[in-house]
C-alpha cells in the first residue's frame, strides 16, 4: 500500500491531528485525500494503534506511526498511559478515533476531553457498542447511518456533532448495510474534523457548540456549514 504524502513541517496547517484507528484506516485514508487536495486545513500528527499489525499505519510515513499489542499489558490503564503520553508528544490540537476498537479509559478521556472525537456506525443513541448494523435489522429500522461525537466516559455517549443517514433497504444483509454506512462515514468525518481544526465545535457538558451556540439537534451531511 503506497504512504500518502503529508505535508513537510514548513508547510504544515495550524490544526494537528492525532488518530487512532484499530484496523484498515479507510476512514483515515479519507481525512488524508482531503487534506492533500485541499478540502481540509489539517495534518496529521501522529496515526496510533492497539494492533501493530493494523493496515492503518501502513497509509502513513514510519515517522507518524506508533503501535502496541494491546493485549501484551497486564492493566489496560498501562496501555492507555502509554498510549495518552505518546499521543501528548505529538501536540494534537485534535484526537480522532477513525475505527479505534479499543474502549479508552476515564484518564484517557480526561486528558484530552473537549479535542476528542469518534466517528460511530450508528444514527446515536441508537445503537451504541458493537454489531450496529445487525441489531438495526433485527429491530427493523428503516434508516440507519454513522455519528461523530465527542468521547466521553459513557460508551458511544457523547454529544453528537453530525450524523449521515441511509435508507435500510429490502434485502439488507449487516455487511451490505455496513458498506454503505462507510460509504457515508468518510465524507462526515472529513465535514466534522473540518470544523473542529476551524474551531468552530467544542464540548460543553453535554452539549455541542457550534460557533460559540449550542447545537441542540445533530448536524446532517449535505446541509454542514
């Protein structure tokens, strides 16, 4: 898999971003396309993973990868100090969990609370955790879609900043349920992470900002600011 190019110190944009992926790092890939072409004002600090062997790190340079087996430490508070120092060592104005499998820890979240962001595969509340797109045909939803939010202590229960909807369609099976899902996940990634390397979001308790006002319903892609 090729390395994306990442733009040299001397050009680098004011908003630096930290993400944790788990696995393939297509939602990574899609905050790397926008940024080369210049729909996001962004770069990547650093990309970080509980799975070493996870194709994420492979779409970035040597230098911006950092990895641990997760499963090597005894405590997973161990793992998430490690994790949280080397993530801090990169100066991340924003932490983004693109496809991160691992729950963080309460000292984790602490540390970077209001700059942390998840991107989820569901329409949230619904539907927090994992198998989102099995339990929505189970209970026979007929939209579905994916969330990004700020993380808090409560799994899958931050405030929600933007959501992308999808019919469910007769015949859905989960994995092609789940393959639309992405299809949408990536632009409302790259449409949240805009605004937040803009500082146009933050946290406030239990309630988004947006341009210093509350944002009482979720943003919906094709209608972000």
């Amino acid at each position: 898999m090729p390395e994306s190019r990442v733009p040299s110190p001397e050009s680098r944009p004011t908003s630096r971003i930290a993400v944790l992926a788990s696995g393939r790092g297509t939602n990574l890939q899609a905050l790397l396309d926008a940024i080369a072409d210049g729909r996001l004002g962004a770069g990547i600090a650093g990309v970080f993973s509980d799975r070493p062997q996870a194709r994420a790190l492979q779409r970035v340079a040597p230098t911006l990868r950092w990895s641990r087996d997760a499963r090597g430490y005894a405590q997973r508070a161990e793992f998430d100090a490690e994790l949280a120092d080397a993530v801090a060592a990169v100066q991340p104005d924003w932490v983004v969990c693109a496809g991160y499998m691992r729950i963080l820890g309460d000292a984790f979240i602490d540390r970077f609370q209001g700059r942390l962001l998840n991107i989820h595969p569901s329409l949230l509340p619904a539907w927090p955790g994992l198998r989102t797109h099995a339990r929505a045909l189970e209970a026979g939803d007929r939209e579905h879609g994916a969330s990004v939010h700020f993380v808090t202590g409560e799994l899958d229960g931050g405030p929600v900043v933007a959501q992308a909807r999808i019919p469910v369609l007769p015949g859905d099976d989960a994995a092609s349920l789940a393959a639309r899902v992405l299809e949408v996940e990536h632009p409302l990634l790259v449409a949240s992470v805009r605004l937040a390397a803009a500082g146009r979001i933050a946290e406030r308790g239990a309630t988004v900002l947006l341009d210093g006002h509350p944002l009482f319903t979720p943003l919906q892609l094709g209608s972000m600011p």
